[in-house]
C-alpha cells in the first residue's frame, strides 16, 4: 500500500500507526489554525484599510466642500470689492462732472458780467448825471485850492481877481 510522507512523496511499504496519523492531523490543524489567524489578521487589517480610506474619502470631500465654500466666499468678497470700487469710482466721477459743471456755471456767470461791463461802457455816457461808462465825473481840483491847502469854497475876493482876470483874457488886454 502506498503512503504519502511529510516531503509529500508518495513511498511505499511504509505504514503508519494511529497514533502517528493523529499526530500529524493534530500538526496539521495546529498549522491550519496558525494559517486561519494569519488570514483573520491579514481580513482585520484590509477591513481597518477600508474603514480608514472611506474616513479619508469622506475627510477629503469635508475638505474639498469647506474650499469650495471658501472659495466662494472669496469670490463673493471680491466681486462685491470690485463692485464698491467701481461704485467709488463712479461716485467720483461724477462728483468731478459736478465741479465742471460748477465750473461751467460759473464760467458763464462771468462771461454774463463781461458782456454786460462791456455793453454798458458801449452805451453813449449820460451827461445829465455826468456819469460816463466808467463811472461818476469828478470835477477838477482848482489850482489855487491846491496852494493854500483849503478845500473850503474860495473867498470872495479871490474869485473877483479870478473873474476880472478871466474878462481881461477874453478881451485881449493880458496874455497869458
């Protein structure tokens, strides 16, 4: 009869006793056993993997989803900073087009005032009032006032010599 030996060669004549079988049964199994754990603790491991890639997979959609957020919140803060500068830029624009526009207003108020100064020195002068185009007419200084220094009306005597010396101009007895 033929039997297998622990090599796994099958010999001949050899023959085992109970007692050999059950310990070799007894090794195998303590072998299995040995094997099984090693399976239950490779089974264990690939479980703990599993659990651990699905926490990293869910961590990483956590984090994917607080960057969009982030991202759009971001996004909002700039868009709504580009809206407020552009809106500071128009506000002063058109501030700067108010102040032309005053500008303007006022340009034109003093050309107004140019023309009518120059349409009112055009205008032929007034001679019962003795203004002209540049104003009120002031008479002459006499200068005989300028000499004493008065400017109080002249005495009497002197505007006779005046008057007498004026006739004797106009009839040609003095000359001067």
């Amino acid at each position: 009869m033929a039997t297998a030996n622990a090599s796994g060669e099958i010999g001949e004549g050899k023959a085992l006793s109970y007692d050999q079988v059950v310990k070799q049964f007894g090794a195998l199994e303590a072998r299995l056993d040995g094997i099984m754990s090693v399976v239950k603790e490779v089974q264990t491991k690939l479980e703990q993997q599993e659990v651990a890639r699905k926490k990293a997979a869910l961590l990483s959609q956590k984090i994917a989803a607080r960057r969009a957020s982030l991202m759009e919140e971001d996004e909002a803060k700039r868009k709504a900073e580009e809206e407020a500068k552009k809106a500071e830029e128009e506000e002063s624009k058109r501030k700067k087009l108010e102040e032309l526009k005053s500008r303007l207003s006022q340009v034109k108020h003093e050309v107004e005032e140019g023309k009518k100064v120059r349409e009112a020195s055009a205008a032929p002068a007034n001679t019962a009032s003795g203004k002209g185009a540049v104003g009120e007419v002031k008479p002459e200084q006499d200068p005989y006032l300028a000499l004493f220094g008065q400017s109080t009306e002249m005495p009497a005597e002197f505007k006779e010599i005046l008057a007498a010396s004026d006739k004797f101009k106009q009839l040609g007895l003095l000359s001067g």
